[in-house]
C-alpha cells in the first residue's frame, strides 16, 4: 500500500506561494541595481548638462554666441546615449515589474 499522501490545496498553495517569494528575492536585487545604473546615468546626464552650461555661460562671457555650433560634439554624443542607455534600464525595469505583478 502506497504511505504517500496526495497534497492538498492548502499544501499546494503553500508551496506555490513559497515558490513565488523565491523567485522575487532572486528579481528584486536585479530591480535594486538598475535603479542604482539609472540613478548613476541621471548624475551622469547632469553633469554632461552642467559643462555644456557652463560653456554657454563662458562663451557668452566672451561675447560669443551661445549656440549649439560652441558645445562639444562630444558632450552631445554622449548625452544622447546615456539616453538610449537609460532608455533601455527602464524597458528592462518595467519587464521585471510586470514579471513581478504575473506571479
């Protein structure tokens, strides 16, 4: 005679719920690293926007024109992808939050 007994709905629904917190321990560290990469893309992106400023404002001392034509290509290059790059996290970010929500 078989000594094992079949598991019951409240068993199961333990187990499932078990299984559920197991898998969101495992995402949220992964949810807490991109806010930390867009928090540091963020205070990237300032500080690309602070130099250009600064440059406006040091052109403008010099009574130079203050227009795109003074800013580094380099610095717009740059800010355009740290755009994409944050662009990106949060698709990522919203992925995981969704995958988070179906659970």
């Amino acid at each position: 005679m078989d000594t094992k007994t079949t598991p019951t709905a409240a068993e199961l629904k333990l187990k499932e719920l078990e299984l559920k917190r197991q898998i969101a321990s495992e995402v949220n560290p992964s949810l807490k690293d991109i806010k930390t990469i867009k928090r540091r893309i963020s205070n990237l992106k300032s500080k690309v926007l602070i130099q250009d400023i600064d440059k406006a404002i040091i052109y403008e001392n010099k009574k130079e024109l203050a227009n795109p034509d003074n800013v580094d290509s380099d610095d717009r290059n740059v800010l355009s992808d740290l755009v994409k790059i944050e662009e990106y996290f949060n698709k990522l970010e919203s992925k995981i939050q969704i995958r988070l929500s179906n659970l």
